[in-house]
C-alpha cells in the first residue's frame, strides 16, 4: 500500500480552487491590492452575478480571499500577502506564453503596455517601474540581492529620510524579491516595497491609471525618483 503525503490533499484542493478560469481571473484581478464588489469582478470577468459569487464563495471558504460585507455589497480582497505571492508566482510561470499572444484590440493593446510599463502587484511596484527603483536601490547600495532581498543600513536611512516608516509585522520579511512576470527579473516586495508602493501613491509620484493594475509615473514623481534614487525619467515613461 502505497503512503499518502500528508499534505497532498490540502495541495490538491489549492490547486483545484486556482484551476478555474474566471476564479484565476478573480485573484488576477485582486492583485491591485484593493477591494472589489462581487458585481465589479463578474464584469471583469465576464460572467454572471450569480456564477461568480459561487466562485467566490469557494475561493473565502478555501482561504484565498477574505470577505466583508457593507449593507449590500460583498467586498472581496486577497486573504493576504502570501496569497498575493502565490498568484503572482504562478502568473510568471505561465506569462511567456500569454505574452507569445497578440492583443485582439488596440485597447487590449494600450492596456497590455501600461501594465507592462508600471503596475502594483498587491501592495508594491512592479513592471519596468518596479525593476527600475530595485535596480536604483541595489546600485546605489541601498539594498543587496547577493544572498536574497536586504536593505542595508544605509538602506534603512534612506527610507527614513524619505519619510517612509517600515514597520515589520508578523512573520512578513522585510525586504523580499518578487519575480516580476513581465521583466522577468525580481522587484522589491516585502515591506519595505509596501512602504515604498504606498508612499508614491499617497504623495501623487504614482497615479493608478484603468480599471486594472497600471500605474504612471507623475511628472512630480520623475522628479523625485531622479533626486533620490538617480533614475532617469525617460525610463519610467
């Protein structure tokens, strides 16, 4: 009789849940970091009210998402930043082939780009934008990617300085490398790339750009991130 891995049916059931087409383009979707209506998601995922709230409600009893409701509405989020990793993750193990496909739309197309050119993947920068402050950090000695993602002491100066509090919380790391699925080099995550995500967006450095993930980089925010950092605006247009 063969021996069943302990953990096989719990990751079975995982990948089950992420199996889906409309509940893969749900997570996708929740990757902004925001919190969406149940009737927001069945539009972007083009289905019926009544068959996504079924996937939603698989996806909260299996842990991916967290639920509140306010009078009416159902708002879902992704559980947490684990979450967020996972889905990103798998979303760069599979982007050589979505982006091997040409857009069927000029729209599709506009959107492809904007995202490709900047977005946040859950609750930091990514995209040219995410790869172009994480290669500014690491030359300027800032942050070291030798042995995996860590802030230097001069890297916890600089965020000081800038005005951006980096408050660890739980088990989360400090600095973490994401793989970024359309550059295919790893960004800053964790939480110091929360913080710094979160800073550019509150101080109109990023404005969110669509109904998806894309952001863009203010003329206010080229120039800050040339002063602090040295990148050179035309590489985050």
């Amino acid at each position: 009789m063969t021996t069943r891995e302990t953990g096989a049916p719990g990751l079975a059931r995982l990948a089950g849940l992420i199996a889906d087409e409309t509940r893969a383009a749900c997570l996708l979707a929740l990757l902004d970091g925001r919190a969406w209506t149940a009737g927001e998601l069945a539009r972007h995922a083009g289905v019926a009210a009544s068959t996504l709230s079924e996937h939603l409600s698989k996806l909260v009893a299996g842990g991916l998402l967290a639920e509140e409701r306010q009078g009416r509405h159902r708002y879902v989020r992704l559980a947490d930043e684990r979450t967020a990793q996972l889905v990103e993750d798998l979303a760069a193990q599979v982007a050589p082939e979505a982006a091997a496909r040409r857009p069927r739309t000029l729209r599709a197309s506009g959107a492809g780009s904007a995202m490709a050119r900047g977005r946040t993947c859950y609750d930091h920068l990514a995209g040219r934008l995410g790869i172009a402050v994480t290669d500014a950090l690491t030359g300027r000695g800032l942050l070291r990617q030798d042995t995996g993602f860590a802030l230097t002491d001069a890297g916890l100066g600089w965020f000081a300085t800038a005005g951006m509090t980096l408050e660890p919380t739980g088990r989360r790391p400090l600095a973490r490398a994401c793989l970024d699925w359309t550059e295919r080099r790893p960004h800053l995550a964790g939480v110091a790339g929360a913080a710094l995500c979160r800073h550019a967006l509150e101080t109109g450095w990023c404005v969110r750009i669509g109904s998806e993930r894309a952001v863009k980089v203010t003329a206010k925010g080229e120039r800050a991130l040339s002063e602090l950092l040295g990148i050179d605006p035309v590489a985050l247009r």
